[in-house]
C-alpha cells in the first residue's frame, strides 16, 4: 500500500516532485516487463489497441525511445498497476483532489543508446480538460543511473509561469533548451536533479514541473511505466479539444455532454469511496 509520509508531502510541495526508493515489488516489476515486451511485439492481450502506439519491433526507430500511451486497454499486467486505487488515494491527497481517475498511462522503454526525451510541463499539453493539472506516478523498471538516461527534475519549477507546448518530446537535439528558457524568463538558475532509484522505485510529479531525460549511455535499458492521474472531477473543455494532446483523446467526448467518460477515465478512488464499476472485475480476468 502507497502511504505517504509528511516529509514526502513537504518534498513535493517545494519541489514539485518526491523519490521513492520502492513503489512496486520485483515479482511485480517483473512481470511488467513481460507484459513490455508483449506490448512492443504487438501482442495485445485483451484484444483492444491502446490508444496511442509510437513503437514496434521491426518497424521502430531503434534510436527512439519506445512509447505506448493506454496500455492498460490492451494488457491487465499494466491495468494492475496504474489502476491501483492505493495510487489513486496517495495523488488525490498531493493534489487536494476529491478522488483520482487515469487520464492516460505511458509504457516508456529507452534502450541504450536512445537518444533523449525533451524537457516539457505535461500540464502544457491539457487545456482540453479543466482542472488541467496533472500528477504523475512514475515507476523505474530498471535500475537506472545518470549514464543510462534516467528521468530529471528541475526542483521548484512547478512554481514557475505556465507555458505552451514547445519542441520536440522524443529525440531533440537539445533536450533541456525549453526548460532552460522557462528558468531564464523566470530569472533563475535551473537546478536539475536525476531520478536514481533501484528497479521497482520511482517518483511523483506535479503537472507544472519541468522534466525530460538525457541520452541513454549505458549498455543497459531504462524502462518506466508512468501512471498520468487528473481530478475525478475533470471535464472536457469544448473549445479546447484540438489542442496538446487532445486531438487523441478528445475521440472518447460524449456528444451529448462534458463529462469524461469514465469507461475511458476510470476513476480509481474518491473520498466517498467510489471505484468505476467493473474495474476490478476487468482486472480479476486472468489475475
Ligand atoms: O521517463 C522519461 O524520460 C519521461 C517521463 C515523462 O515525461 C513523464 O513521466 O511525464
């Protein structure tokens, strides 16, 4: 169970993100690779395609880091994970939310040699939805190490102005460049922190806090499953559905209303104790 120590509260407050040295177990970490590497060979064993698949083996850019968004659609080892109310409880409490639900998972496999994943403010990309914020669960599947291109943080940043979507996310040439612009039109010195943890640790970050990643320079590979979580109040934004990344996700709107359907946000916790029914009936299948 994900319980959260005040230090941990008072670290993301200032920080706009915290480290843990352990979120899930090694038997789970485990079979989340397998489940990876199902995902990249295309197998999707629930039959549905996720909703975003920017990586396949034979057809990929080897020098990219892989990506699906949504695996959770398509393989219950990922829901297993992501869906965890625990989870949903622990980010509800960060954010002063009244409960969680997903708004997207992200299966991030950086083999060594891949080049870097640009510095960005997630929150930048949401203005299809209100509340537009953010929090990101993030979890190493892999030891990982400076070298091997792990996750970086510039502390504080979540403090500073809210941009727009700049730049390229998979590949740059310089994967700092938007940050270290943000930090020079805020008049500060960035001070950017890696994120090195053993296999099965991980971190939480606010929406508004710049990260990205570096080249991986390891001979080993560094792969993270990310659960993305916003309010399970959150509704769509109409006049915003074309911008960020809601041309994607925009797809599940009901015509009728706002509301975001929660078959396709299902919500993991609330105050009052509400999980999306069939939730866990959809992750009992196969457990
Ligand atoms: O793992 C990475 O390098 C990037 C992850 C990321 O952008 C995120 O978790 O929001």
């Amino acid at each position: 169970m994900l319980e959260l120590s005040p230090e941990q509260i008072n670290a993301f407050n200032e920080d706009g993100y915290f480290v843990f040295d352990r979120i899930v177990d090694d038997p789970t970490a485990e079979r989340l690779r397998e489940a990876f590497d199902r995902l990249f060979r295309g197998e999707f064993e629930t039959g549905v395609t996720p909703d975003e698949v920017n990586w396949q083996e034979g057809t990929g850019d080897p020098t990219l880091t892989r990506q699906i968004c949504n695996g959770w659609r398509a393989d219950r080892t990922i829901a297993g994970t992501v869906l965890r109310e625990d989870f949903g409880r622990a980010i509800a409490r960060l954010a002063g939310w009244p409960g969680t639900r997903i708004m997207q998972d992200n299966v991030l496999w950086k083999p060594a040699s891949a080049r870097p994943l640009g510095f960005h403010q997630d929150s930048a990309y949401l203005s299809w939805f209100q509340p537009s914020l953010m929090m990101s669960l993030w979890i190493a599947l892999d030891d990982t190490s400076v070298e091997g291109g792990t996750l970086e943080f510039a502390r504080g940043s979540h403090r500073w102005l809210h941009g727009e979507p700049e730049g390229e996310f998979h590949g740059p040439k310089q994967y700092k460049k938007y940050m270290e612009r943000a930090a020079a039109a805020e008049g500060v010195e960035p001070e950017v922190a890696p994120v090195v943890v053993a296999k099965g640790g991980g971190s939480i970050h606010h929406g508004w806090t710049w990260h990205g990643s570096g080249d991986n320079n390891s001979i080993h590979p560094r792969r993270a499953l990310v659960l993305h979580a916003i309010s399970s109040e959150a509704r769509f934004v109409p006049e915003n559905l074309a911008k960020g990344n809601g041309p994607i996700y925009s797809r599940f709107k009901r015509l009728a209303d706002d509301e975001m359907d929660e078959n396709y946000f299902p919500i993991l916790w609330t105050e009052d104790g509400r999980r999306t029914s069939g939730l866990d009936e959809y992750l009992a299948v196969g457990a």
